[in-house]
C-alpha cells in the first residue's frame, strides 16, 4: 500500500506518496494514481488496494481556506466501517474522452422470470464495457421466487435462486474487474430471501464482487475531476405500474433529500 510522507518547502507542506511496488516517490496523490497506471498497469480494484487508506475511493475537494466543499463530506471515514452497510460511497471516476463521465443505474433485470429479456442486459453490460460507463446497482437483479412469495414466480421461474445469483455474478464480474462497478442496493426480491432466511444475497454478491454493499438506499458522493456530484440511489417500493405514476413517487421523495441526481429502480 502507498505510503504517506510530507516535505517541507517554503512555507508550504506537499503530501508525498511512495509508490508500494518500486518504492518511487510521487509528489501528488494524482501522479501515484498515474504512476500505478502507467507503470505497473494496474486498474480497478488491484489499483485501489495500493493507494493509501485515506484515498481510496477519491480525494475529496477543497474551498481555498481548506474546508471540505461538499456537506457529505462530513462523513468521510465513516463510509468504509467493516461489517456495516456503507453509509457515504465515496467515489471518484474517470472522465472519457469528451471531457466527461457516464452513469448507468442498472436494475431490475429479474433473472429467472420467464419475462426477463436477459439478452439486452448483456448488451447493456457489454456497451459499457466498450464505452467505460460507470455503473450504478439498483436491486431486483433475480427473480428470487419462494414459496411465501406473491404471485406464482416459485412456479413460473426457470432456475433456482441460487443458479440466478451465480449468473448475475458472472454478469456482473467484468464491470467489477475494469473498476466500472460502484456498489450494489439490495432489491425487493433479493429482500425476499433475507425476510425467509436473514441470508443477505446482494451483500454477498458484493463481497464476492469486491465493491461496496450499499443497502436499500445510499448517499453516493462522486468526484469527476474536480467537481463533485452528490446522489440519492435508492431501489423505492412504490408498486407502480405506469410511467407518470413511478414519476409521482420519485418527486416525493425529492421533497426530502437534496441531492444533484436523485434514482430510484
């Protein structure tokens, strides 16, 4: 892991950073991050467990007087408690090559239901693969039916809950391996199975993925460049069935938190 060290120039103090692999100096948590990259080629979460506990996750930004910009700063420390669900995801992602970077909110996939069209989550997957989109987590990744469970999908769906978890961690693998994948909100239907068996699956599916287990709802705090976004991503309960309806239940729930994007699945 980088290791933290301070030279005094002037009057000023510089954060230096001592590369774990070649032992280089670095002056700037960006040129460790570069240096990482480019020399070493590494990515993901291989490169985050070289950088110092301090900036893994992002670096957050500062007004000129030193004080931490964004109000959900203020928990910063508390976002990485082990055994509990992270409370702040800080994360900083990378810009494309026009200047800015892409979120997709990816849900709601249902794998198992016979309705479930498993071929255009692929293709969603793949493109931002290709396009290096970011992507966010937002619950009901399996059908997960049960014998208590409404409805028929105990009956109707193809596969075990089980055999779906297994897939859609396959699925999502890749996108956890480029580093594209920023955490994981739990589902109503994985909820299913923690009501039944307090087996959490979509925790385990993020520890087996290595990204961060964000509960039913997560505060996301994310650094592109030198902006900051702060956003609301929850997997809602609303029930329902058309587009204006869905609409009215996300506008009540921005009534109560300010955030710049606010997601529901």
């Amino acid at each position: 892991m980088g290791k933290k060290l301070k030279e005094n120039k002037g009057k000023e103090v510089e954060e230096m950073y001592i590369c774990p692999i070649c032992k280089t100096k670095l002056g700037r948590r960006d040129g460790l991050k570069r240096h990482l990259r480019n020399v070493h080629k590494l990515e993901g979460n291989k490169l985050e467990k070289q950088m110092p506990p301090k900036l893994q996750g992002g670096v957050p930004s500062k007004s000129k007087k030193g004080k931490n910009v964004n109000d959900l700063e203020q928990y910063i420390g508390k976002d990485r408690t082990g055994g509990k669900i992270i409370r702040l995801n800080r994360v900083r992602i990378d810009p494309n090559g026009k200047g800015y970077a892409e979120l997709l909110f990816f849900g709601d996939v249902h794998y198992g239901h016979p309705g479930c069209d498993v071929e255009r989550a692929q293709r969603m997957v793949d493109y931002c693969l290709k396009k290096h989109i970011y992507v966010l987590g937002m619950g009901d990744y399996i059908e997960a039916g049960l014998r208590n469970s409404v409805g028929d999908s105990v009956y109707m769906q193809k596969l075990n809950p089980q055999k779906q978890m297994d897939f859609m961690i396959d699925m999502l693998k890749p996108l956890a391996d480029a580093g594209l994948l920023i955490g994981l909100i739990i589902g109503n239907h994985e909820g299913r199975i923690l009501k039944e068996t307090s087996v959490n699956i979509t925790s385990l599916m993020a520890r087996m993925l290595g990204v961060p287990y964000l509960g039913y709802a997560c505060w996301n705090l994310i650094y592109v460049g030198k902006q900051s976004y702060t956003v609301y991503s929850l997997h809602g309960s609303s029930g329902s069935r058309y587009v204006y309806t869905k609409l009215k239940a996300l506008v009540d729930i921005a009534h109560n938190f300010d955030a710049d994007i606010l997601a529901m699945g």
